[in-house]
C-alpha cells in the first residue's frame, strides 16, 4: 500500500517534526489561501500541508470534531499527527491546533475518541468529563529492523473539549499479536453490555475487543476472513446500529476501507448489515455492499455521541492511486460533505443511504425552479458562471438522460443514465487536468443501480473547485469523484437520450456560498 511504501522513503524528515505547531491560520488566511486553484470552498481542507483519514469523529458540548491525518510540513504524506478543526453546523469549520504529535512510541495513525461521560477511565477530574481518543502508534524504527509488531494502540485524554490532550502513561494499551497491519481502532460504548467495544483492523479482517475502562481490553471475535472485497488490506472499520427506516426493527453496520479493489479502482469503502451481539458481528447477506461508487470517499467513519443518535459520516475525498499527485498547491486533500446514514429496506434488502447534513443545504441561494420537458432525443442548455460551487438537482422517471458540465476550453464532466444497463456512468476523462497519474483519467467509472426503484428519483449534483458528489434517489446511490477542470465550468447540457419524453420537475442550479471568510482576513 502507498502509505507504507511513503513510510519507508520519508523518515529522513522525521526528525523536523516532533513538536511543531500550527500555522497562525488568520495570517494565513489573509495572504491567500482558501483562493488556490482548485480550492474547494464547501468542504474542509487544511490550510496547508497534506491530510488524509478523518479521524476522532466526536461530538460534545454543542461542538463537532473533526480530528485527521496530517502532515504540516508537505504536500505529499509524511510523519502522521492528528489535526484538529471544531464546527457547531458540520459545515463552517475553524482550525485549532495540531492536537497529536508523534512521540518515543511511534507516529500517530488513525483512530477514534469517545466522551467518557461515567469516566470509566478515571481520567476525569473536578467534575470534568474527559474525552479519550484512542489510536494507533506506527513505529517506523520497528519496521524498518523488519519486525512485524510496529503498529500499537494507544490513549490520550482531553479535560478541555479537545483542546490539549494528555497522552497515558501506560501507552500502548493493545500490544501487537505480531502482524503488520494492526491499525485504525473504533471505539464506542455498547449499552446492552455496558462496556466499551472496538473494532480494529488485522490485515483481512476485522478484531473486535471489551473494556471497561478504556486500558484493558479483552479479544472478542474476529470476522472477514474471506468475506468482501479482499482487494487490498482491510482498513477504518466503524461498527454501528441503524433503525431500519419506517420500522421498529434496528439492525448493524459494519464499514471497511480498502485500499484496492474498489468498484473503479483504487482504494474504496464497503459495508456489512447484520447483527451484534455485544461479541460476535453476524452479516445477514452474503455479498458485500459499497456505501459509495466514487473513486474518492475513503478510509470514512461516523461520529459519535451526536444528538438524537444520528449517525454522521465523513470521508477522505481521494485515492490512494493518486494522492500524492494531485495537481493542488499549498495544501493536498479535502473530506467529503457530512451526510447523514440511514438505513433502508428496498425489496428484500437493506441498503445504508447517505445524504449531505441539511446544513449544507442551507449554504444555497436557491435557484429558481422549474418544471420542464425534453423531447426525445432533445438537449437543453443552461449557461451559469458559478457552476463550479453549485448544486444541481431535479426529480424525473427517466432512466436515459445525461448531464454535461463543461467550459470554453472543451473540458467536461459527462453524468450518463442508461436504464439498458441499470449504470450510471461518470465520464471525467477530459474533465480538465488527468494526466498527473495514469489512473485518474483513463476510465468511466460506473455505478450499478439496478435496485433503483420505479418511479419518480431525486438526482442532486453538489460541484465545487475540486469536487463533484452525485446523489441519487437522495443517497441510495452515490458517487464522489475529484476533478481539476482548468477554468471554471459554464454550461451545462442536459440531454434526454430516451425515445420518449423526459419531464423534470423541480429543476434548479443553485449557488453555494463559501465557508470561508477570507475577506475578512479569518477563516470561519
């Protein structure tokens, strides 16, 4: 895997970043960034350097966190700490500083936090309720002698909502059984059972271990080998419950990353609906599902301790293809939009749906609406400056249509609907800039939709600088792909390619305001 292989060609930098700070962002802010080409002005990106996992996914006192891999000091992957950005909508983001730093027992991977509300671990003190954020420690010292045991979990507390963190004493907490990949813990309180449980990668499959107290933990159950999508190593497992939607009953999730092997190359995220019974996760179908068709939503997990027990998720909007390759400036990387998880039963299945927050929603100057009819065969245009950061959406029955979003120097962005097939293909071959890596741009990726039901669907579009996520039937399917066009997008085509009429209703291109408020020389 790239991240390994970067490990093993980067230590000579290690030494410059043990302790370094963040950049003053409001400077930062003033001299420029957050106005880079390609710089998306709806979701979150560092200011600069490279990030990659979401990470410690945590709500607590009316604040959401939204920890992640990062590296300051370049552009491509390097030494991991855990940045730090807080929100009270999911949407305006402002940064703290960094929160985790490597230290004696090895870089800082991926992991989860958890608000310790009966301070189980004991960290808490004066009343104060600690946050607890557990993770894994990569020891590159240990894997460069050869050893197979280089990857630890460990815990650090926070007595402050997250803004200093205090890493234990008695770290790692989960020694290595002596395999390489051992990573990316989830942890969350399971009420039936009144323990804490985590979920944790072993290679191919997922380990799930009991605490009681956030240090010790007992081996449970195992679960994957020679399930799923095996195309590469097994990666950010997130395990939890669902309501199936318009019924009583409640039913698991579990999601894996991989790698490879995703459903148009590269890396990809699948999941598993089943049962769990407080030690063993039992799937109910055979086949694995992917939450999203994208090439670019990976290594993505949910939130916890969110109000009404919503279930949030965020991802890592890129691939590990070609990560370190994308033709950005001073930064690499942004996530995904927040969407909310649902779970629904279309027939006899169970899909997991995923839909932006309504926060992000209410980012739009909404854009008149209308209703409209193509005839066979007919192709409408709409001329718009700011298609670049808007959203596009319609309800219609058609299953043969397309959409173009393209500029005055011939670049575009193809969305085909083809009911022969029962795909959606996303065409970005010459959508802009592709040739930075051979993989980017040299395929239409598809998504299957054959469980798309009859009937009238909702297709939203959300489009930024670097960005397009595709919504289907509000979020039964779903695509995320980067794009590098180099000029903004003016036109779009929407074509009708049935031999019957096409009705739209609803039709509308939104703008969408920034979040980042750089006129005033600070970020929000």
């Amino acid at each position: 895997m790239l991240r390994t292989i970067l490990i093993v060609l980067l230590p000579l930098i290690m030494a410059s970043c043990w302790e370094k700070t963040v950049p003053n962002m409001e400077k930062t802010a003033a001299s420029g960034a957050y106005q880079e080409p390609f710089r998306p002005q709806f979701h979150f990106s560092p200011t600069r350097g490279w990030m990659n996992d979401p990470n410690g996914l945590v709500y607590q006192d009316g604040v959401y966190h939204l920890f992640y891999q990062y590296y300051p000091d370049a552009t491509v992957w390097g030494p991991m700490h855990w940045g730090h950005a807080v929100s009270e909508d999911l949407v305006h983001w402002q940064h703290r500083p960094i929160a985790l730093f490597p230290d004696e027992n090895g870089l800082i991977f991926s992991g989860s936090a958890v608000v310790d509300k009966n301070n189980t671990s004991g960290f808490g003190k004066e009343g104060k309720i600690p946050l607890v954020a557990i993770y894994t420690y990569h020891s590159i010292q240990g894997e460069k002698t050869g050893r197979n045991d280089f990857q630890t979990q460990g815990i650090a507390f926070s007595l402050d909502n997250g803004e200093t963190w205090t890493k234990y004493e008695g770290n790692p907490v989960i020694g290595n059984p002596g395999v390489r990949d051992f990573r990316d813990p989830k942890v969350f309180w399971h009420e039936d059972t009144q323990s804490w449980i985590m979920a944790l990668v072993v290679g191919d499959h997922v380990r799930f271990y009991r605490s009681i107290n956030l240090k010790e933990w007992q081996h449970l159950s195992d679960f994957g080998k020679g399930q799923g999508a095996q195309g590469g190593v097994w990666e950010c497992p997130d395990l939890f419950p669902l309501q199936v939607e318009g019924t009583d009953e409640t039913k698991w999730v579990l999601i894996i990353s991989i790698g490879s092997g995703g459903p148009n190359g590269g890396s990809g995220t699948q999941y598993f609906v089943g049962d769990f019974d407080g030690t063993t996760f039992t799937p109910n179908h055979e086949e694995y599902k992917w939450l999203d068709w994208g090439t670019d939503n990976y290594a993505g997990v949910t939130y916890n301790n969110v109000p009404n027990n919503d279930r949030i998720f965020i991802g890592w909007m890129s691939n590990w293809q070609y990560a370190v390759l994308t033709p950005t400036s001073t930064w690499r990387s942004a996530m995904t939009l927040p969407r909310k998880l649902s779970l629904k039963k279309f027939g006899d299945d169970h899909m997991v749906v995923n839909y932006p927050v309504e926060a992000v929603f209410e980012l739009l100057a909404k854009g008149q609406t209308q209703d409209m009819v193509l005839k066979a065969a007919e192709t409408k245009e709409f001329m718009h400056d700011g298609l670049n950061r808007s959203e596009i959406s319609f309800t219609t029955e058609t299953r043969d249509f397309s959409l173009a979003l393209t500029n005055d120097k011939g670049e575009h962005l193809n969305v085909i609907f083809d009911a022969a097939s029962d795909l959606v293909i996303v065409d970005r071959t010459r959508s802009g800039l592709t040739g930075f890596q051979q993989e980017f741009g040299n395929k239409l990726h598809y998504m299957d939709v054959k469980q798309l039901p009859k009937g009238l669907y909702e297709v939203t579009l959300l489009v930024d600088a670097g960005s397009v996520e595709l919504f289907v039937n509000r979020g039964q399917f779903v695509m995320t792909q980067q794009i590098f066009p180099t000029r903004p997008y003016t036109k779009l085509l929407i074509g009708n390619t049935s031999n019957s009429q096409m009705e739209l209703k609803g039709f509308s291109i939104s703008n969408v305001a920034s979040i980042w408020d750089v006129s005033k020389g600070v970020l929000k």
